[in-house]
C-alpha cells in the first residue's frame, strides 16, 4: 500500500550541511529483499541495503618517528577484529552480517570499547581477533542508547599466547591540534594506522540519515581517511593513550569524545548501573551569531564569554519531543543557559548532571526571544525509553517505539513498532518504519495491550488492522491480515540479558485453533458493455489466488505472490494457475471467489515443465454461481481471432479482440545465479493485443466462451540490475486435458518425462548436421507451415543417459517430430522409439523416461540459517555434474550461513573430513558437533570449485530445523526444530522467507 506525500524524512536537518553526510565505518553485507505481495506485471523488485558503506583508500602513516613507531607498537597489541551479525531486524537497524574494531579496556575483566552500531541494539552474536590472530567469543555488556558507543566483553583466560594489555581512556587529552593516529581493520581485511589531526572538537554529531543517528554530543573532527571496517577503531595520541573513539566519515572523519565511555566503563566495572538521564530533548550546538539570532541577549553572551572565553556557541533546543519531560516547558529555539545553577555550553556538562538526576528534577534557565526563563523539568530515564525486548509472532516481530525512532519525527515515545514486518505483517509498499495502531478492531497503544489482542486471534484468521508509517503519519492504512499461527505456532518474548550476553526466549501462548468457515454467498461481476456475450460467463471461472510461503526454497525469489486462476472444475473445486504464482507446496494457499469469498487452498499437482500447477478449495463453502471453464481440445493455430480477457495491473478484467501472432517453442533463459522452475519443452502464444503484456493472468477464448488458451505469467531471469524478468504468454488447452480428467476422477498424475530440454533447429542447419533429403522432405510434408526439426540442447543430470547433447530428433514412436506438443506423449509411455541424428549418423534408439514422482522438493534442513534440500529440477537442468544430494537453496540474513560465506547454489560434501552425501548423512554427523563450536564443511561451487570453509553453530539463535512432506499433516508438511534437548513445531520468527536471500555467485 503506497504511502501519500514525499517519502523523505519530515525531520529536521540536524545542523550538517546537506551534501555532508558520512559513512558509519561498518563493513556490511547487502541483502536483497521483497516487495512480493501482488503477482503483476510490471512489478518489479526493489533493492534493499542493510547500511550505506562507501570504502576508501586509506591514508597509511609513513615515516612515523621512533616515539610514534613505539607508540603504535604497544597499540595494536590491544586492538581486535570484530566479526559480529545482528541476527534480526530491531529498532532501526535490520540484521546485518559485517565486521569492525574494538579495543581493550580493561585487561583484567576482558572489557573492549566499540560503537554502539557494532554492539548492535538487538540480538548480537560474534567474535574479535587479536593481533596474534586468536580468536575469542564476545558477548555485549552495554550500548549507549544515544551514543554510538558500546562495551563488549571476553575472556581473557582464552588469550594463552600474547599478554592482554588495555588502552587508557583519556578524553581531556583531545584537543585541536594534537596529533593523532586511527589504529584499526582497513575494510576489514587487516590492521592499518591512519595518521590525521585534529581540527574540531566541538561538531555537532553526523547525520547517517534514516536509521541510527547519535545526537546530544559534540564530535572530534579529523582528516584520516578511515574506511569500511574501521568503526570502533581507538583514535591515539602520541603517548598512547585513547583520546577519541573512530565513528563515522567520509573523507572527513568523525571521533565520538570519550567522556560517556568513560563513566560507563566506571560504573560497570564498580558494578553499579549506567544511569542515564533525559528530558527528551535534543540540542545543537549553534555558534554565537546565530544563537543572537534567535534571541541571545547581550547580557547572557557576555556571562558566557567571560566564563568560556574559548567557546564559540551555546547549546540551542532542536526537538522537544510530545509528552515527555520538557513539553510545554522548553520550545524549539530556547537556548539553554544554566542547569541546576551552572553555566552550561557543552554536552559534557549537561549529560553529567542529568546521567546523576534520574528520577529526580532539575532545574534550567533557558533564553527565548531574549527573555530568561526559569523552569524545573523530571529527569526520566533514557533505559526505560529504549527497547531492550522484542515479541515475535507471526512471522513479525514488534517491540515499543523506541527514542531514537520518535526522535527522528518528532512523535511521542510511545506505540507498537513493527522491526520485522514480515510474515503476516508484511505490509505493501515501504519496507520498514511502520506503527500499529490497531489490530482486530482493538487499539494497540503499547506492546504489552498488542500482546493480549494477538493472543486471543485463531489461527487461519482474517482481522482488520490499522498502521501509519514514520514517514507519512498523516496517513491511515488499513488491510486485511491473514494471522499465521500455524507455521509460526510458537509466540515469544525476546528479552535483553546483558550479564550473559544474550538474549532470553519465553514462550508466551499456544496458537488458538482455527475457527471453522461457514459458507458465504456472491455474485460475480457483469460486462454487459464491452461487446462479448461469453466475458460475463468467463468472469464466473475466475478467483484469485495469493501463495504465501513461509520459507523459500527452489531458488524461488519471493516471499509470496498473488494472481488469477481458472477454475476448471466448481464442483470439485479445481483451479489452474501458473508456477509463477504457486511455485512449490510448501506454502498457504487463498482462494478468493467473486472478489468477496476467501477459502483456504492446497496444492494437488505441479507441472514439471508446463507452467502450471492445479489447486484445490472445498466448493461447499462457497455459494456463488462460478461456472466451469469450458477447454478446447483443438489447438489454437498461428493468424486464428479470439477473445483476450486479461486481469491487469489493478487486478481489473480487460476485454479485447486479437489474434494470435505467433506459436513457437518457449525459450526462457535459466537463471544464473540461482537455478528456479522455468518452462521448457513447451509451445508458447502471442497475440497481437498490447494488454497481453499488461496482464499476468487470464485467458484466450473463442466466440462461444470456450477457452482455448491460458494466459500465464512465466518466471524467467534475474537481470543485472537485480529485477526479476517475468514473460507473460498463452498455453493452449489441449495439453492440460489429460492432467484435468486424471484428477476430476480423484487420480493424481504420475507423469513420465524425457530429461532432456529441446531448442528447435531449422533445415539451413539440419543439413549441416546430418540429415538427409529424405528426412527433410518428410518434415516438409507434416509441417507445411513450420519446417524445423528439435536437437538437445541439454541433458539433465542424475539419471543414465540414452540421449546426448546435440542429437537432432526426427521422429518419435513412427511419427515425425516437426511441433513440441508430440513430444507429449512421453508424458504416458516408460519408453520412446526415437530416430536421431548425431554426429552426422542416422540412429535408432529406445529411449526410457524418468518417473517426475519424485521431482519436487519433498525435505528441507535449515541449519545455521541455510536452507539445504536436495538439488531440485531446475538445478538438474542447469548443472553438468551432481556433487551430492545437499544442495544450499537460501540463507537467512544475520546467521552463520551468511557470517561464514555458506553461499546459496554451494553442494555440501564433507563435514569435517567426513564424506556425505545425503540430508541423512549431514545430519548424523552435525549432530555430534557442540552448539557454539567450529566445524568444517567441505564445499563445491556450482561452477565445479572445490574449497573448505569452516562455520560456527549457533543454536541459540539458529536452531537446526527440519521440514518433510507429509499429507497427513494439516499443513501438508511436518515440521520440527530443534532447540537443545526439545523440538518444537514451529518456525522461528527470523527463519523466515522474507529474511532469505536465495542469489548465489559470490
């Protein structure tokens, strides 16, 4: 749903020039994500990037002196690399995998200093490298809500080869002009040290844009040219000691001053709590002139000059944030004199007297227009307004509205946050960002009223909801939501443990079962004018049909999908739709008659090379006159007029007469990055309407309303510009007559195939290859309208091979093969009669086929976030050689899969050093392997390159899980994950098909 207005920020700038806009020094990887929720052409996918990161040449200190050079030497020793992941999206943040820099603190309690944005606001999990390259897990201790500072923390005991010294923090000793040194990870591939001196001290903080932003501190400006990775990195003077903290930039660098740090670092190790105040107010620095400007008397900047003679500003209100401490007391432009009796100009002052005030108050003199005001403001605490829990359910997670967030658009701190919008809370349109306002008819003010209304939901149900977005508040949205509580069952509370540096999953409430449907009544829609008798009856065999899949496998793009099926049974219930929309079975499936009825589907039978699949509601809920499709068995030929009655982009019927254009064998090109069901073998219509590339789904009929065509939407290629090309073309009826009566008499078809994709080949070539004047004439004879012959293009892999790449087929059981549709009788037949040429010699051959029973993906194992099935038919079409029968199909974002480059399109072999070739076999042996404990996973490339890496697992966060088909199963599939000694039958909520990235390549 698209949002009304700009979708920039309603913010104000913070004080930056516009065109200043610096990098966090984060080096991140970028994931792709879906707007999948309609099935239409032209909608197109668009790219999402966890974090901007622009890398730069670094500037490396040369021709250091001795004291430098000795300096930077005890330095480094304290230095580590931090590989870490957010592994789900939390506050303004998204799950990201990437690495940084830390450094120690505190020796003796395994303490390292880092940006808040590398600790992460949400669940963290990760490990630092020393300089002597040992590796140890870190767990976080503290992140500043506001500062973009965090400690983790290590065991010092695991360090056994290199002694472990710290950095002392010594945030006096920055001052402009001193010389400075960045010791840190250059991009996150090894240790640099960047020289640079300071200019500023007294910037106010940059501005990331959307997202997190640190506020209410000055930053330490320099030119160092740090790049992508450096985040964390201790900024040193000459003495070694740490003067600054390295946060952001671009070729202008930004330290955080060490102040906050510092009290943080005191309180924890004390053990006493990191009390942090606010009045939920953010300030700017604003230099004299403009600060007369907006009504400095001359009184005031001659106290304020005289007891600061070095300052060149005063600290000015930019947002008062609505119903917290200082609304109605403080307004935009005060500029803030005295707290508590002290002159206050810097935010070192003001932190440390409201860090030292929560739950008491304070007293302020601010200026407004010239005129002093006294006011006495409660100082609230800044813990209590950042999210430190998370529910997930649904498929979603939501926590209350943070104050970074309500900062950005100046809102009050309070509603239900959605940080995961995913599930059946995937919204239309902007991908993060969204409010909900209420669900079920019942207002949703905070997290914990949310919780009891989702509670009291049954699964399958559908409910009303209402949400706005961050950027577009005005706005009030409204949809219909379809409640998952059955692939999702489980409903947990994700709460924030910083003394195991974890956090704690509870589970909340079982899903309520499902409420049976009653049957409802209808009426299609009428076209009494658009001049076709048979439209209006047409109409009646139309419904609409949305797949929602709960994880992605096949190397499918999408998270769900939406288009329009042909009912070709009302009696029985029997829709055919394209595999474009109803990829696999592992999905839920709605059906919605006469745009007004909404039943539950299943997946009763899937092409394997015709584009489509056949879908099944119960008719006994439905109570609306839908009419049978009436299929030609004639097929529709080359110049012949028909009707075109199309679903367009408004998911409106279109009408109009053409004719068809063209009939030709379909060539979608295979995907390179990731193999996925395309059509092959197939004969494909065009038809000379421009609305045929408009629609998506509809039909081709004559005069009398009998349908001789289905117009579908054909997957094809990723371009390089990361867009899906989708193919909109007519598949004539006749080839679906046979799969039709088969299951009108209750039989699902066991199809037979040859392994084999065609392209066809015309005389001028044929003859080159081999055939004879004979055989020519007799292709002439059959096919006066089309002279062409087929050759193999490609040999699938897996079975024994009859035929081989290249072979040109003249005739199959007796009968020339000049058309693709007389290759349908493989479809029925153990074995063909065929009549080859290959390498120019005439070959007579009984060619078995394959059974198709076990085509599709049956077993699906997600283990450390990638999601591992056999390799299923599209890669079989595409690949020379099957490594194994393990074949990586996505990964899910923040997980290990990602942290360790376990790549979509890998074949898994070897589990350290033990050889395996099967789901069973994987299994067996990860099993024996401790949670939170390396393994090594022999890998080989889709490309045939063999390599090692070696992966941590993380069942904390990343249970192994395990899907088998199973008809006995509501769901159609069982299910079981696997936490610890415990399985349970639901997903977890970032194991999740919006969460998957299923591209390869890397």
């Amino acid at each position: 749903m698209e949002t009304n207005g700009d979708s920039r920020a309603k913010r104000k700038h913070p004080g930056s020039p516009p065109t200043d806009r610096p990098t966090k020094h984060l080096r991140d990887d970028s994931f792709g994500t879906d707007h999948d929720d309609i099935h239409l052409p032209g909608d197109e996918e668009q790219a999402f990037v966890a974090l901007e990161t622009r890398l730069l040449p670094p500037t490396v200190a040369t021709h250091d002196s001795a004291e430098w050079q000795k300096t930077i030497e005890e330095v480094v020793r304290n230095v580590v690399s931090i590989r870490f992941c957010q592994t789900c999206s939390f506050d303004t943040e998204s799950a990201i995998t990437s690495e940084a820099t830390g450094f120690i603190v505190d020796a003796e309690r395994g303490y390292i200093l880092t940006n808040r944005h590398v600790v992460c606001a949400g669940p963290f999990w990760g490990y630092c490298v020393f300089d002597n390259h040992e590796e140890c897990d870190v767990y976080p201790v503290y992140r500043d809500p506001i500062h973009d500072f965090g400690i983790l923390r290590f065991d010092p005991k695991a360090i056994k080869y290199m002694p472990v010294g710290a950095l002392q923090l010594r945030p006096d000793l920055a001052r402009v002009g001193a010389e400075i040194r960045v010791v840190g990870n250059d991009a996150g591939e090894k240790l640099s040290i960047l020289s640079g001196v300071i200019s500023r001290v007294d910037r106010n903080a940059p501005d990331y844009g959307d997202g997190y932003n640190d506020f209410n501190t000055n930053y330490i400006q320099a030119a160092a040219s740090a790049s992508g990775g450096s985040s964390g990195s201790p900024v040193v003077n000459i003495d070694g000691y740490a003067v600054a903290l390295q946060a952001g930039g671009t070729a202008t660098d930004y330290f955080l001053p060490l102040d906050r740090p510092l009290r943080a670092l005191e309180c924890i190790q004390n053990g006493r709590p990191v009390t942090r105040g606010t009045i939920q107010t953010q300030w700017l620095t604003k230099p004299f002139d403009e600060c007369r400007r907006v009504g400095l008397s001359p009184e005031w900047e001659a106290a304020v000059r005289k007891g600061f003679p070095k300052e060149i500003g005063m600290l000015v209100a930019e947002v008062v944030l609505p119903g917290g401490p200082a609304h109605g007391h403080i307004e935009e432009g005060d500029i803030l004199i005295k707290v508590n009796g002290a002159l206050i100009t810097k935010f070192v002052g003001l932190d440390e007297i409201l860090d030292n005030s929560v739950g008491r108050k304070v007293k302020m003199l601010v200026e407004r227009g010239g005129k002093a005001m006294d006011i006495e403001l409660d100082v609230g605490d800044l813990h209590a307004i950042t999210p430190d829990r998370f529910l997930t359910v649904c498929g979603a997670s939501f926590h209350d509205l943070s104050y970074q967030s309500a900062r950005l658009y100046a809102i009050p701190v309070r509603g239900v946050y959605v940080c995961e919008p995913a599930g059946s809370f995937r919204f239309d349109g902007m991908d993060k960002g969204w409010i909900i306002e209420s669900l079920d008819n019942k207002k949703t003010p905070n997290l914990n009223e949310f919780i009891e209304v989702v509670k009291n939901i049954p699964d399958r149900s559908r409910v009303v909801a209402t949400y706005r977005h961050l950027r577009d508040l005005h706005t009030m949205h409204t949809s219909i939501l379809y409640i998952d509580r059955h692939w999702t069952t489980k409903m947990r509370m994700a709460i924030r443990n910083d003394i195991a540096g974890l956090w704690d999953f509870s589970d909340i409430a079982d899903p309520k079962p499902p409420v049976p449907l009653a049957p409802s009544s209808a009426q299609f829609i009428r076209l009494d004018n658009v001049g076709y008798p048979a439209a209006s009856d047409l109409v009646r065999s139309f419904v609409r049909i949305s797949c929602v899949m709960p994880i992605k496998l096949d190397g499918f793009p999408r998270a769900r999908k939406t288009g329009f099926g042909l009912v070709v049974d009302a009696e029985k219930g029997l829709v055919v739709v394209s595999r474009a929309v109803v990829p696999y079975d592992l999905c839920d499936i709605s059906i919605t008659v006469a745009e007004s009825i909404v039943v539950e589907g299943k997946v009763l039978f899937l092409h394997p090379l015709q584009n489509y699949a056949v879908v099944q509601y119960d008719p006994t809920l439905v109570k609306a006159p839908v009419q049978s499709a009436k299929l030609s068995g004639e097929h529709i030929t080359q110049g012949a007029s028909a009707m075109f009655l199309g679903f367009n982009q408004n998911l409106r019927v279109v009408v109009a007469k053409t004719s068809v254009t063209d009939i030709t064998t379909v060539a979608v090109p295979a995907n390179s990055s990731a193999p996925r069901y395309r059509a092959i073998n197939v004969d494909a219509i065009t038809v000379d309407t421009s609305l045929s590339g408009q629609c998506g789904s509809g039909v081709l009929a004559d005069a009398g309303g009998t349908v001789q065509a289905l117009w579908l939407t054909y997957l094809g290629e990723r371009t390089h510009s990361n867009k899906d090309v989708e193919y909109h073309l007519g598949l004539a009826t006749p080839s679906l007559l046979p799969v039709i009566r088969q299951l009108q008499n209750g039989i699902i078809p066991k199809l037979r195939m040859l392994n084999v994709e065609l392209h066809l080949v015309h005389m001028s070539q044929v003859r080159i290859m081999g055939v004879s004047e004979e055989w020519i004439r007799r292709v002439e004879q059959d096919n006066p309208e089309r002279h062409q012959l087929f050759m193999v293009r490609k040999v699938e892999c897996g079975h024994s091979q009859t035929l081989e790449e290249g072979d040109v087929i003249l005739s199959i059981n007796g009968k020339v093969m000049t058309r693709i549709t007389e290759l349908d009788v493989m479809y029925d037949h153990e074995y063909l009669d065929m009549v080859v040429v290959r390498n120019c010699e005439e070959m007579i051959l009984r060619v078995p086929t394959v059974p198709t029973d076990d085509l599709e993906t049956d077993r699906a194992v997600i283990f450390c976030g990638a999601v591992l099935h056999r390799p299923h038919h599209a890669v079989r079409q595409q690949i020379s050689t099957l490594h194994s029968e393990i074949y990586v199909s996505a990964r899910t974002r923040g997980s290990p899969a990602y942290q360790y480059q376990l790549v979509p399109t890998n074949f898994i072999v070897g589990v350290n050093g033990v050889k395996i070739s099967d789901l069973d076999s994987f299994l067996h042996e990860v099993s024996k392997i401790p949670d939170n404990t390396y393994l090594r996973l022999r890998i080989i490339t889709f490309d045939n390159i063999p390599f090692v890496i070696t992966i941590k697992k993380n069942e904390h966060y990343f249970p192994t899980m395990e899907f088998i088909k199973d008809p006995s199963e509501p769901c159609g599939w069982r299910r079981q994950t696997y936490e610890g000694k415990f399985t349970h039958a639901g997903l977890e909520s970032n194991i999740l098909a919006e969460n998957m990235d299923e591209l390869g390549g890397e």
